[in-house]
C-alpha cells in the first residue's frame, strides 16, 4: 500500500519509511478492505446478493426477507398473517382460546371500571372548582361593595368636616369684618 501511496504522491519522504505507526498500519488495512484489494479490482461480485440498482424491487424485497430466516418460523408467521386476514377464521380462533383470554378481559373490565370512576372524580373536582369560583367571586363582590361604601363615607366626612369648617371660618371671618366696619362705623361717627 505505501508504494501505491508512495507513486501518488512522491514528495512525500515519510510513506518511504518502512516502519509504519500503528495508526498508519490500520488506516492502510482499512483502504485496503474498502478498496477491494486495490485500484485495478472492479469485477462484480459474483455473491448471490442482489445488484440494488438493476434487480427489481420485488426481488430486492424477497431477498432482504428471506436472510437469516428459520424456515418453521417463517411459515408460522405466514400461516399467523393468513389467519388474520379472514375475520371469521381470526374469531374462531379467539372464542377457542376464550378460556385463556378470560383473566385478560378481566382486566380489562376493571380498567374500564377504574377509568370511569376517574371520570366521576374529575367531574365531582369540575363542579367544586365551579362552585369555589363562584363562592370567590359572591364575597370578592360583597368586599368590594364593603370597600366602596367605607370610601364614600370617609370621602363624605372629610368634605363636610372641610365644608363645616370652612363655613365657619367662613362665618367667621364675615363676623370680624361686621364687627370691624361696625367699630369704624362707630369711630366716624363719634
């Protein structure tokens, strides 16, 4: 392999080297392996493997089903498949073995029985959540109307506390100025 390298490629001094790394020893196995045995080996296999570009489907299909088959596993599965593709035959075949399938259906009846109750359950959660949600929002609303009214009345005591005083300072001042002009009044007249 290194003097087939060695003639692609001359100026490269290392493939001249007899002793090759362990690395290289492998790389050229594999090449060698890939390559058929080297450039000039382009026969055809004479294998029985089918040509994949040439050979029908069918063949192809037939081939790639029949390797590595046992011939009495082969015809159960067959004999299974035909068996399947008549209804009646299948049913037949299914009502003889009733016996051994009844611990099956057993099972399966209590499935179905669990999975119901489990409906219920989710149903019963469903119809509780609802109510919360509906007792949730009856007491959000009475708070809030709770909330609203105590706005209102604080709002209404600090503006007639406001307006109170503010009429009585009104009042007030309106006193100051009568008693004023009454004693200047008093003053230019006297």
């Amino acid at each position: 392999v290194a003097p087939m390298i060695a003639e692609e490629y001359p100026d490269l001094d290392m493939l001249d080297v007899p002793d090759l790394s362990e690395e290289e020893k492998l790389r050229a196995e594999r090449l060698e392996r890939l390559g058929g045995g080297g450039v000039g080996d382009s026969a055809p296999d004479a294998s029985n493997e089918p040509d994949w570009f040439t050979t029908s489907e069918e063949d192809i299909a037939n081939e790639v089903l029949n390797n590595n088959k046992d011939p009495a596993l082969a015809s159960f599965e067959k004999n299974r498949f035909q068996s399947q593709l008549s209804a009646d035959d299948w049913n037949a075949q299914i009502m003889e073995n009733e016996d051994e399938l009844a611990p099956l259906s057993m099972v399966m009846k209590r499935l179905a029985i669990l999975e119901e109750e489990k409906n219920a359950a989710d149903k019963l959660l469903e119809e509780e959540y609802q109510r919360r949600m509906d007792n949730e929002d009856k007491y959000y609303l009475e708070k809030r109307r709770v909330l609203e009214e105590a706005i209102t009345d604080i709002q209404e005591e600090v503006y007639m506390g406001k307006g109170s005083k503010v009429e009585e300072e009104m009042d007030g001042k309106s006193g100051e100025k009568e008693g004023v002009e009454s004693s200047n009044a008093t003053e230019f007249s006297a």
